[in-house]
C-alpha cells in the first residue's frame, strides 16, 4: 500500500476529472505478457496511467472503485496495419479523406477495444495534425502510420486517393526524394507496394526503386513496410533489405529456409487475414457476420448493401472470392509455421482501407481467425497487444503494468480461454477515460 501512494504522489498532478484514482476490482488480469491470468485482480490508475496492477492491491483512499467482478482486463489492441480516411459508408476515395470521417473510424476503433491505430499509407497532409491531436488524447484512440507512401506508375495500390497521398516514383532518384519528403513530415514508417494484386495491374514495383527507397529510409533513420502477396515477391523484398511484410505470403506455403530468415533478420510479419475472410465472409452471410457485435458496426449503406441478395451473389463467387478463399487458406497455415520458427509477428488487418474491411470487428475476427490458424487464445492476445506494441517501439503501452498507459479493454468471461469472451465487450479505457462497448448488456 505505501508503495502504491507513493507511486500516486509521483504523477503528476493534473486539474481534470482524471486526477482521482480509479480502481477495477475483483477481475481477472490479463496483462498482456502471456503470463497466467490472475483471479480477483485490482488495476489502479490514474491521470491515464497504471499505477498498480495485481491480487494483491488495495484501492487507494478517494478512488472510483468500479466492481469487475467476473470481467476481464486485458490491454488494448493495437493495429500494426489498417487504414483511416479511405471509405465512407460503400464508398471510396479521396473525398473521404477528412477529419470528421477519420474522427468517427477513430471512435469506432475505440469502441471496439482498438487504442492505438497504425494507419498504413494513403494519408495526406491532413494526417500529421491529426497525429499529434490523437497523441494529446484529443481523439478516441491514438494515432502512427505512414505519409503518402510508395507505390507503381500504373501499378499498385489501385485506389483512389488524391495526388497529395502517394508517391509514385518512376526513378530511383525519385524514390529517393520521395523517402526525404516522408521523413522531413516525421512519418513513423515508409510503406511500399510492391505485388501487381492477383495480377491485375500491368506491373510490379521495379526492385530498384525498392532498393532505393530502403537504402533511403535505413539513411533517414525509418523502417520500411512492404505491401506483398506472393513468395517470390517477399524474397525480393526481404533481399532488399525491409523490416516489415505487410501482409501474409499467400500463394504457396513458406519454406523453411524463408522462414529462417526472417528469423535471423528480425523481420516483423503481419498476416492480416482478415483482408481475405472479409473479401467472401459478409456475402456468404457468415455466422459471425450476423452477430449483433459485427452489424452494430456498419452504417445503414453498408448494411443495406450486405444484405442485398444481388450484391451477395455477386460477391461469394467468381475469380476475386476464389483467389480470397485460397488466399486465406494459405495465409493461415504460414501464419502457423512462421511463428512456430519464431518470426516477429505483428497484428493488423488491413481495415479501413475497403468498405467490407470494418474497422474494430475487423480486429476482433483477427483474433478468431488466428486461433484459427493453431495459435492459442493466450498467444493471440500477446501478438495483439505486447507484440504489435513492440513492432511499433512503443514501450509505455501492450501490458498492464505500473507505469503504462491506462488502455484497457474489460470484456465479460474469459478470453484466455476462449477467444470469443473478447467480443463480450464491456469498455475500453484509453488515457484514463472510458468508453462503452459497441453493444449494450444484454443486446
């Protein structure tokens, strides 16, 4: 207890609503390391940051106690790979790139257990202020990604965003100045596209220009993302020397030499396989799908679209839903061997960046989908959570210790044990302050 009040008198004291300690008793700790959960647990914090966590601590003197009993602490998700600003409702473009829109994907990543967003390109000048107001708790969930990013004259990525949020470099010497530009803005990351999309652009990303823009970054300081969907593609990148794979290798099983290194380069993997499930699940009315947690998140176009028959004929056959579903199929059980080789593994899922990719229940299918590939409840919450925070070299979030920030997720039942529980969403804490889950009880 003395050490508690100490740590109490040590924060700073803030003249705001936040400055009364809250305390989350009688629940069931999940701190984020994939240590073994602790019963009747109590998580104080205050002014936004844990100041105790365990079996073992008291309330301090004037705290909000809020009773638990029975629910789940757990630290925030945080996305390595989504995107914010891109679709409105069935819509994508450009037009959408505006603070209000951005604001509300925000919130519903919030709602959703998500406190820290990593928005992965396609972002223009209207991001960096942005940041800095998600970083100063002004917005609902915090906020890093990528300035423009790097992508192929009449090649990848195919969306519509205006000239001031991607770079397309037909030179090395332009890629070059292009990574300059990214990095006078303070981006967190630089992001490649590298792959031709199942074959449907005309080319690929030069592998001089990835070269040049790597050298480029590495000299600058940044760490280099890459947009990839085959084999051979991944090989050429990680050649090139990048630090992260976008998403999961999908046409064909990885080898074990590919899997050794990436490994023995420290070679952070995001297999985002909720990209592909996302691509045939809602057409094919996929139990999960129907589920008053995922609809509570789809605005009324985007549910009138879903449940238009025609719309889900269209969208459950033909060649984008077969490459989707072999895609996934392939994605999963990489994401299995790779880990077991022990890759660094990160957690996104590409959300935002189409209609049908909803930001929050998105992250949530992640989860399921990497049970799924064979990784236990425990080991999925540790790639969502510590993993993603230290792909991202944040250290004061993605475990529940004193000193960290207060982003908590508190779901009914037991997640460590059944991946579900974490649907069963209660509120999620993030700088001190709470926010409902996307449903009420008993909705």
């Amino acid at each position: 207890m003395k050490q508690l009040l100490l740590l109490l008198a040590a924060l700073p004291a803030v003249a705001s609503a936040q400055d009364r300690p809250v305390a989350l008793t009688h629940v069931r700790l999940i701190d984020g390391t994939g240590a073994t959960p602790v019963e009747d647990a109590t998580v104080v914090f205050r002014d936004g940051r844990i100041v105790a966590a365990g079996a073992d601590v008291a309330a301090p003197a004037g705290a909000r106690v809020l009773d638990r009993r029975g629910d789940s602490i757990l630290p925030g998700l945080i996305s390595n790979h989504s995107h914010v600003g891109q679709v409105q409702g069935t819509t994508a473009g450009a037009e959408n790139y505006t603070r209000p829109i951005i604001a509300a994907e925000l919130a519903q990543y919030r709602r959703y257990g998500v406190t820290t967003v990593t928005a992965l390109g396609n972002n223009g000048p209207l991001f960096d202020p942005l940041r800095a107001d998600a970083h100063a708790g002004r917005l609902q969930a915090d906020l890093f990604g990528v300035d423009q990013g790097i992508g192929v004259p009449q090649g990848a990525p195919p969306v519509k965003v205006a000239v001031d949020q991607l770079f397309r470099p037909a030179t090395p010497a332009e890629a070059r100045a292009a990574v300059d530009r990214m990095a006078a803005e303070h981006t967190d990351l630089v992001k490649i596209w590298v792959d031709d999309f199942y074959g449907s652009l005309p080319v690929k990303m030069d592998p001089a220009i990835v070269r040049a823009v790597v050298a480029q970054s590495h000299a600058r300081g940044l760490r280099v993302a890459a947009h990839i969907h085959d084999l051979a593609d991944a090989r050429m990148v990680v050649d090139a020397g990048v630090d992260i794979l976008a998403h999961g290798i999908r046409d064909q099983l990885v080898p074990t030499d590919f899997a050794a290194t990436l490994k023995a380069r420290g070679i952070w993997y995001i297999a985002t396989l909720q990209l592909d499930e996302a691509t045939v699940a809602w057409a094919e009315q996929a139990p999960w799908t129907r589920t008053p947690f995922a609809r509570a998140a789809l605005s009324p176009e985007l549910a009138r679209q879903i449940d238009d028959p025609v719309w889900q004929a269209k969208n459950r056959a033909g060649k984008q839903a077969n490459d989707a579903r072999a895609s996934l199929a392939i994605n999963l059980a990489n994401l299995k061997t790779l880990y077991e080789a022990g890759v660094r593994i990160g957690f996104g899922t590409d959300s935002g960046a189409t209609p049908v990719r909803v930001p929050g229940v998105a992250e949530h299918r992640e989860l399921a989908l990497t049970v799924q590939a064979g990784l236990t409840p425990m080991q999925a919450i540790v790639l969502a959570t510590r993993d993603a925070a230290a792909m991202l070299k944040l250290t004061d979030r993605g475990t529940i210790a004193p000193g960290q920030r207060a982003d908590l997720l508190v779901v009914r039942g037991d997640p460590s044990r059944d991946i579900a529980a974490a649907d069963d969403l209660v509120e999620t804490w993030e700088n001190g302050t709470a926010v409902a889950g996307p449903l009420t009880k008993g909705e």
